[in-house]
C-alpha cells in the first residue's frame, strides 16, 4: 500500500509540473524581429534595383540583407534542436512513467481481485463490527474508504497522465515538423543568399571601377561628418551656457533678496524634473522605438569596413538607416527641442533633450518642429531627404551630457530590434 501511495505521490508531481518554454518563446520573438528585418530590407532592395542605379547603398542593402538571413537561418536550426532535445527527454519521461503505470495498474488489479475474491455484502459491515472498540471500528471504516478513494485517485491519475504525456508528444511532434517545414523554406532562402552574393560581386566589380571618384566621396563624407561633429557639439555647448546663464541669474537675485546665502560653486544645475527624465530614458534603454517607422541599418556605430574599398575604414557616431523615400522621422522618446540648424549638403539637424541625454537626427530634406518645442515618444518631427540611390538616409546619434561634456553613444544598444 505504501508504494501503491508512493507512486500516486510521484504522478501527482509529474501532471503539474510544467515543462520549460522560456527559450523557445524567446527564439520565436527573436525569429519574428528577424523576418521583419528581412521584409523591411527586402522592400528596400527592391526600390533600389527599380531604380536602376547601382551604388553603395544596394550594396549595403544586400550585405545586411544577407546577414539578416544567415542569422534567421542559425536561429531555425537551434529551434530544432531545441525540439528534438525537449522530445527525446519527454520519451524518457514517458518511458519511466509508463513502467510506474503498469506497475500501479497491476497493484489495482491485485486489489480488485481480492476484493472480488472476498467479496461479500456483509464483509464489509463484519469487517467494522469486529473490532474490539468503538475506536477501532472508526479507524476501520475510515480505512475503507480510503481504499475506496484510493482506487479512484488511481483510476483517475492513469487516464489524466496518459492524456497528458500524449498530448505534449502530439504537440511537440507537431511543433517539430512546424520548425522542419520552416527550415526547409529559409533553406530555399540560403538559394536567394547565394544569388545575392553574385549580385553583390557583380555590384563590387562596378562600383570598384570607380575608386577614385569613391574616395573623393568618401573624404567628402568625412568632412560632413566633421561639420556634424562640431556643430552639434556647438550647439549642445551653447545650450549647456545658456542654462548656466540663467542658474547664475537666479543666483544673484537670491543672493540680493537674501545677502547672507552662500554663494555656490558653478556647476549646470539639473532639475529634478531632468533627472526623473534621464532615469526614465536609460529606463527604456534596448526597447527605444526606432526614429523611422520601417527602414534597415546600413552603416553601424563606431568604426566601419568601406564595402568596397581594400583597407578603407569610416568613423560613425551613430548611424545610418536606410529607409522608404519621403519617410516621416519620429522622436524616440519625450523631450524639448533644443536645436534645429541646417549642415550644408547634408540637410537640417534636429536636436531632441531627454534630460541628461541628448537626440540627433540629421540628413533631414523638412523639419515639423522648432526650438523649444515639447514632443513625445513617436511625435513626427520631419522629413528625411533621398540619398543617391533615391532612398531615405537618416543620420541619428545618441549623446549623454555630463557637466560641460559629451559622449557619443551606440544607438544599436538603445533602440529595440
């Protein structure tokens, strides 16, 4: 009895414990940014290739494209794995508990036989009035309904558990096959990867043809970015002396409606309101939305390999986001409009405060906001202007403001992929 007790105590176990979904859950949400990456560059490549013009940003295009692929391809793979690993430890599992339930099957059968065997309509009854006390007669009744109850307990926990372990093959199976028909498509894609790379030499051959007037672009570019550099350093710089000007005044006001205050040390004095902005912000870091409502990175943070060019390397202080002709640029989050100035050849720049940090887009052909406007997470705030290739090409960098000086940081890690 004790072991028939034993093992109900083990099924019980077994029926509610539930078995891990976290990392599946996860890889689907990651497949899904993945194939919305993909759609959205697709899209991109195709206006391009319509428009007949072969230039870097195809080439940018496809080389993300096909990043964007192998990726999803990678993630497919270990989808499977993870399937066929959380099977074949169920099968285990299956396997222990159908040895458990044979064995709980025949101890059931054991009891019904010899409750058959001593089966009598006043077995039961003598059974209790032979006792040799009142008490005794308690326990013993008490005993035999929980036999009774026991044989249902059983009954019951068989079929559930036998439901269940069924039911979670059939579905892992199922999800299985999913996964395999899945991967079987992207493995149709790795033949679009392989016609990609053709079209990506065919594209290297003929831009390569071009070096010189490539560098000349190239140097071109660097100055702008120079430009950028330093008036938006400009611009923070002026904005940063202007709240000082103002903390000063107010300063020598409180000091002559009140000469014995102590005189502060100089510093740029943040509002609390500021701070609660600032946390909120960093907050929000990795799950920023993007300044374009669809569009592909094409050029990342920090130091970049030229695409064509043998040993040539570009400096970004943010990045590059190819996107649909005539898209509406968005904020990334609530703030006040600290500047709006034009960069010549490289359109109008807008900066966006969010407390201690600071947003660029630049590249802009029209701007819907002017200093000093307040805006929220998504606001529109311009138009960005067509690059070469007839695409959209913003510029956007994040800033942190510390004291009187700035850091340029990645927007990769700011805003949710």
């Amino acid at each position: 009895m004790k072991s028939v007790i034993k093992t109900i105590f083990f099924l019980l176990l077994f029926v509610s414990y539930g078995f891990p979904q976290g990392s599946t859950q996860n890889l689907k949400k990651q497949q899904k940014k993945l194939e919305r990456k993909i759609s959205s560059t697709k899209n991109l490549l195709k206006k391009v290739t319509d428009s007949r013009k072969k230039s870097l940003s195809e080439l940018q295009l496809i080389n993300t494209q096909i990043q964007s692929r192998e990726d999803l391809l990678s993630l497919f793979d270990r989808q499977v794995l993870l399937a066929e690993g959380t099977i074949k430890e169920k099968e285990e599992q299956v396997e222990t508990l159908g040895e458990r339930v044979e064995k709980l099957k025949a101890q059931y059968k054991e009891m019904i036989l010899h409750a058959y065997k001593s089966r009598n309509k006043n077995g039961k009854m003598m059974f209790v009035l032979s006792a040799d006390s009142y008490y005794e007669a308690q326990k013993r009744n008490k005993y035999l309904k929980s036999i009774t109850a026991l044989h249902k307990k059983q009954v019951a926990i068989i079929a559930s558990t036998q439901k269940k372990v069924t039911e979670e093959i059939a579905a892992i199976t199922l999800e299985k096959e999913r996964k395999k028909a899945l991967l079987t498509n992207k493995r149709i894609e790795r033949q679009e990867i392989e016609s990609d790379r053709e079209k990506q030499q065919l594209i290297l051959s003929e831009i390569q043809m071009k070096e010189a007037s490539l560098r000349a672009d190239i140097e071109s570019n660097e100055r702008k970015k120079q430009k950028l550099k330093a008036k938006i350093a400009e611009a923070i710089k002026r904005e940063l002396a202007e709240i000082e000007r103002k903390r000063k005044e107010a300063e020598i006001k409180r000091r002559k409606s009140n000469p014995n205050t102590e005189v502060s040390p100089s510093f740029i004095d943040q509002s609390s309101e500021g701070k609660i902005i600032s946390n909120n912000f960093e907050k929000n870091k990795g799950t920023l939305p993007w300044p374009v409502s669809s569009g592909a990175i094409t050029e990342r943070f920090g130091k970049n390999k030229h695409p064509s060019l043998s040993g040539v390397y570009t400096n970004n202080n943010g990045i590059d986001l190819s996107c649909p002709p005539s898209s509406v640029i968005r904020a990334i989050f609530s703030g006040t409009v600290t500047a709006v100035f034009p960069i010549a050849g490289a359109g109008k720049v807008i900066i966006i405060k969010h407390g201690n940090y600071r947003t660029v887009y630049s590249n802009l052909k029209e701007s819907f906001v002017v200093l000093g406007d307040e805006v929220t997470t998504k606001s529109q705030i311009g138009v960005v202007l067509l690059n070469e290739s007839e695409l959209g090409l913003l510029h956007f960098e994040i800033h942190h403001v510390s004291g009187m000086t700035t850091k340029s940081l990645n927007p990769s890690l700011w805003l949710d992929h």
